[in-house]
C-alpha cells in the first residue's frame, strides 16, 4: 500500500509527540529521583526492637496526610522495562534530544525479473528515498498505469549497490539469484540479417505477415532451437517450416505430429514449399523412411510410429526436427517424450510447435525446455521448487502450483520461447466472442434423480483415482442427458426456415452424443461433415476441404479430442460446444479452427452447460487451469467474462413473461453459477427462443 503526502505527515507529527512525551517522563523521573535522594532518610532502627512498642498520642494524625512519595521499588521485570525504554530514549537522543532524524525507517525491496530484459522493482512501505535512489539509475522507467519503477538488468549490480548504501533508509534487499542473472546475461544471440530476402526466397518472405518475420529472425537468432508458442491460429506451421528451410544444409526434415493433421502438414509444404517433391508419411511401421539424405525430402509421423521406430531414428540422426503439438510431451515418465528427447540431443536444430505449452501445470513446461536446451534446467526438483510451488507431499514431490512465474516467463522469453497473441500482432484479424448458455428442459429433469445421484457418489469419494473415474461417470451421464436440449438449441437458433446460410462446427466428446447431433442434423437434410476418432486420417484433408468450399455443407460434427488441432475451418462462423472438456487447452485449440489466419468474419463461440450436472464441476476446473496459466504468460484464455443467459427447451410449464418477471430469486441450498460474480451480474432467459420472421 502506498502512502499519501498528507498520510506520511501525519505519522512524523505523531512520532515527534510521542519522543517529546518520553523525553518528558524521563525527566520527570530524574527530578524525582534526585529530591527524594537530597531528604533525610528515616532514622535507623535497632537490631532487636524493643519488646513492647510505646506508641506516641502527642498530636493527632491528619485524615489526609501530605508527604512526598517515595519511588515505588520496581520488581525485576519493571525495573528491565524501564532500563530498556531509557536506553532507547538515550539513544535517539544522544546526538541531539529534540531531533529524530538518526532513526532509519526499515524499507523491504525486492528485485524482481520482467520481460524484455527488465528488472521490477517493488518495495514496502514507501519511501520517498527508495524512489530518489532509483532515479540515480540511468535506466529506469516508471510504469504509471501499474505504478511499477522498472531498470535494466544490466544494471542489476548498480542498483543493489545504492541501495545498500542508502544514508536515509535501512534497506532490507532481496537480489536476483546470480544463477538467474547467468543464464540471461550469458546469453548471446547469433548474429542475422534484418532483411530475410537476402538469405531466403524472397518470394516466399514476402508471404509472411510482419511478426512471422519477426518469429523467424528469433529462431535464426537461436540457431532453430526454440518453442514457438503463438497463439492459435497465427500460422505457427508456416512459420516453423520457413526456419526449418534456412537450414536445409542439415536435411532431410522429420515432422513428428499428432497423427490426424499429417495430410495438413503435407498440404503445407505443397503450397508454400513446391520445389519440395520428395514427402514420405508414415501411416505403418511397414512405411519406409528417406533412403537418402536431401535439402528437398521430408519424413511426416505421428507420435506413435516415432516411438516404433525409435531405433531406426535414433540411426539415421535428423539434424532438423519440428515436433508439433509439443505438449504432448509433457510427461517425463511417457515413452514418446524419452524417444523424443534422445532424438532432440542428436539434433541440430529443434523446433517446438504449440498454442497451449502448458496445458495444465507450468511444470509440464520441464521436458518442452529440455528438449530444446537441457542445459538450462538440469534438475526438476529446483525447477519444480522454484517455479510450481514444488513440496513434498505424502507419495512424493508436488508441483502443481505457480510461483515466481514473471521470472520464468522472462527466461523462457529470453532463451528459448517465443510468443505473441491474436490481439497484439494481427488487427484485421476479427474478435471472438463466447457465451455461456445455460440448457434445460424436461430430459434433463426427468433425469434429475440419477445426476443427483451420481454428484453425491462423486463428492464422498477421496481416492483421487476412484474420483476420476466417478467424474467419468458423471461426465457419461451429464453428455446423454442433455443431447436432446443441445440438439434444439443449434437447429432453433441457427437453422431455422428461412434463416441466412452460415457454417457451424459442433463440438463433443461422447460418441453417443456426436450420434445424436448426427440424427438431427440429418432430420433437417442438412449436407454435414463428421471428423471424430474413427475418422481415417487420409478422409480428413478432403472433408476439410469439402466444408471450405462447397457451400452446401453447412455443419462439422466433431470430437474436441480428435478434431480440435491442426485442422482449418474458416469458412464456419459459429462454434458451438455441445460439451466441455477437463482441458481448456483442447477448448481454446477447437475455437480456433475457425477463428485463425483467413477468418473473414467474427466468430461467435457458445458454450452449452446444463446445471446441476457434471458440466458445474467441469467449468470450475477449466476455468482454474486458465488462470493458473495465465500467471506465467502461456494463456491470454478466460472464461469468466463469457456472457451468459438461460434457455429451456419444450417445457410446457414454462412461466408467462409476467409471471417470471414477479418470480423470487433462487433458494437458498442451490448450487451457485460456477461462473458469476458480482462484476458480471447475469442475465437470465427461461422464456423460449423467440420465433424469427422472414426478413
């Protein structure tokens, strides 16, 4: 908290009174002391008193008689009270007695890392001084919108120095670690053109955008070693197979990907990189790799044939690897991230691809950072100390927390990471819009019993593996019992007669879901598109391609899981979400099949949640990994400020408009929206969708 002029004033005058009334009992105390002293004290009395006192009738006692008082003989705790209260007086006023400058107030400052090679500066209480001594810094910056004075980290030694010798203040300093400050400061970037037309086709660079350029020279910069973590939609592919090609001296290059985007990978190459002819995609373990190496041939794979032929890459060592979707290695114990880790030590140059790095935990960012530099974090336990709030717990290390997350943040960016939002870099590039809305109806009511049910059975649970698989439960039952209310929303609300033409994607998890959007969808003779698990991943291209062109296809039945990364659906407009996921990152990622590079229009996201269900505990967990993430910069995602409304759908007993506007608010005991706040009051509308009209 920062204090005011008028605050600060106000404490010094309270100070000054309370030196002078301690200045004034001391002496006070001295005077007393030393006129009891200067009387004569009584007379003394024998060894052995008399044996029956004579008492003295001569003149009458007074009622009240006047005498001087004695000091009161102080017990040992008293008297060390007052022994210290002098001594501290005495020293205040040893120099000069009416004046309290010699007294340094205590100012705690912290040194803290920021990005762009920036050093935060925070300090409590405030002090004037602290602010004058940082003036002295050339470097320095004052931030007034978050009221945060910030210097070079070059000048990190300069200011630990001034404030150590602060005259004013005593400074309580709390450094940058100097294991910190090495792996910044030795870091030297190589050096690379500006103008990537010198070394590059030039054909080619004019095709980027201006920040792709920009995600180019910083690989370059780092010679091809690095986390390319833009956002979604941003062209990360494009960008990663520029800088793959700058080094097609150390070809042949191997794409490791998710199996379902292979033929976008190869649907790439054919149109930004045609000279490239030689392509070899691995569908089997029979499937052969390059037989020789060339600046023009390509290897694509998915995760699970890399781990298959492990051996046989590990002997041909690829010097260039993009690995797509990286977070997919998050798990240390995971074969795919062990053979993926041999294969990175081989290489040259390694290329990571993702929008969400850290889909849950910033610890899962430890094996992305070692794959491209293991020199940097050499053992997790520090890492996970430092950086997760890492502690021991009962089986073991925790680390599923976020803690000095601006520093990790700054070197990532430093070193290794790269990473730009939608809002900062594209402008033409339309806002996405979501909306929570809240489904009802009479099949989710004649299955209230059995969601209550399966809520209590997943509440009592305390082994946390027969709790996720109570979850699963609950999730099975919350997706069937919905299906029908999610059906009528999407064909009332965007395929009604008479409504203008657009393109949807439906999104959901359950098979017997995506079954049932499919029946209603094809009720209405609506031309669709489906991609989920059983979708060969040879179709998936086509069926893409199918949805962008051809008019008629107005909806994508799609699974999140299996068709919610590396696929391109521009031409749709609306995304709907049927059901959620545990994971926000494959939500974010399914959004962005249709709000990315080539989007023409606003994209419109609605998510469908049913309350009372599994979906109430769902959102609160998507919702708490989001800000997890966004503490380390690696999510921009919230969903708290998704509008928000009501729809129930064929319930005959709906309330009248007046009878709903007279209806008293909710009782007490009911669950709680796992989305609002008193900052976003929410807007409620249990009558039906209106009915549309001919334009």
């Amino acid at each position: 908290m920062v204090l005011t002029e008028e605050q600060r004033q106000a404490i010094a005058k309270k100070r000054e009174e309370a030196l002078r009334r301690a200045a004034a009992y001391q002496k006070q105390n001295a005077t007393s002391s030393s006129s009891s002293s200067s009387k004569p004290g009584p007379p003394p009395t024998s060894a052995h008193p008399p044996s029956a006192p004579t008492p003295s009738f001569s003149a009458p006692k007074p009622v009240f008689p006047t005498f001087n008082r004695q000091p009161m003989k102080p017990t040992v705790n008293n008297s060390i009270k007052q022994t210290t209260i002098n001594n501290y007086i005495g020293q205040i006023q040893k120099s000069d007695p009416s004046s309290s400058s010699n007294i340094k107030p205590t100012i705690s400052v912290k040194l803290k890392l920021d990005v762009g090679d920036r050093i935060k500066i925070e300090f409590y209480p405030f002090h004037s001084s602290i602010v004058e001594l940082i003036k002295q810094v050339s470097s320095k910056s004052y931030d007034p919108s978050k009221r945060i004075w910030t210097i070079s980290i070059s000048d990190h030694s300069t200011i630990s120095t001034i404030l150590k010798n602060a005259q004013s203040v005593k400074v309580e300093l709390d450094p940058l670690p100097q294991n910190i400050l090495a792996m910044l400061n030795s870091f030297k970037p190589k050096a690379t053109p500006s103008d990537l037309t010198k070394v590059m086709d030039p054909e080619l660079i004019q095709k980027l955008f201006p920040y792709q350029k920009e995600g180019v020279i910083f690989a370059l910069e780092r010679n091809g070693r690095i986390l390319l973590a833009d956002e979604m939609g941003l062209g990360k592919s494009v960008q990663a197979l520029t800088i793959a090609r700058y080094y097609k001296a150390d070809w042949p290059l191997l794409i490791v990907c998710p199996a379902s985007v292979k033929g976008a990978w190869k649907k790439q190459i054919n149109t930004f990189f045609p000279i490239i002819h030689r392509i070899f995609i691995v569908d089997k373990s029979s499937d052969p790799l390059p037989d020789v190496r060339t600046s023009n041939t390509v290897a694509i794979m998915s995760y699970e044939q890399m781990v298959l032929k492990a051996d046989l890459l590990k002997k041909e060592k690829y010097a260039t690897i993009i690995f797509d979707e990286s977070h997919m290695l998050k798990d240390q114990k995971a074969r795919r991230t062990k053979v993926a880790t041999d294969l990175s030590k081989h290489a040259i140059h390694v290329i990571l691809l993702s929008g969400t790095p850290a889909l849950s935990r910033p610890s899962e960012l430890f094996t992305q950072i070692r794959l491209i530099d293991h020199r940097l974090f050499t053992n997790f336990v520090e890492f996970a100390m430092r950086y997760c709030d890492g502690k021991q717990g009962r089986w073991g290390l925790e680390s599923k927390g976020c803690t000095n997350s601006e520093e990790l943040a700054a070197i990532m960016s430093k070193r290794l990471m790269i990473r730009r939002l939608k809002a900062d870099v594209l402008k033409d590039l339309p806002e996405k819009r979501r909306e929570v809305v809240y489904v009802s109806g009479p099949t989710i009511d004649a299955r209230m019993d059995d969601l209550q049910k399966a809520r209590a059975d997943y509440e009592k649970i305390n082994s946390m593996e027969r709790k996720h698989e109570s979850l699963l439960e609950f999730y099975s039952l919350t997706g069937i019992v919905k299906a029908a209310a999610v059906c009528e929303h999407i064909l009332e609300n965007y395929f009604y007669p008479d409504a203008p033409p657009r393109k949807v994607l439906i999104f959901a998890h359950h098979q017997i879901v995506l079954d049932t959007i499919q029946v209603e969808v094809n009720k209405r003779k609506l031309k669709s598109i489906r991609i989920d698990g059983k979708t060969p991943s040879h179709q998936r291209t086509a069926l893409c391609d199918s949805f962008q062109t051809d008019d008629d296809v107005r909806v994508a039945v799609l699974s999140i899981t299996a068709a919610g990364v590396g696929i391109t659906l521009t031409a749709a407009s609306v995304v709907v979400f049927a059901e959620i996921h545990f994971n926000p990152g494959y939500l974010v990622q399914a959004e962005d099949r249709a709000h990315r590079v080539g989007q023409k229009d606003s994209v419109f996201v609605q998510y469908l949640i049913a309350k009372k269900t599994a979906d109430d505990v769902m959102w609160n967990m998507v919702q708490q990994k989001l800000d997890v993430l966004g503490q380390v910069n690696l999510s921009s995602d919230t969903f708290r400020t998704a509008d928000k409304m009501h729809l129930r759908f064929n319930d005959p007993t709906q309330p009248t408009m007046s009878e709903y506007l007279q209806k008293t608010p909710e009782k007490e005991g009911e669950w709680d929206d796992p989305v609002e706040s008193e900052e976003d009051p929410e807007v409620i509308c249990d009558s039906p969708a209106p009915k549309r009209t001919k334009n």
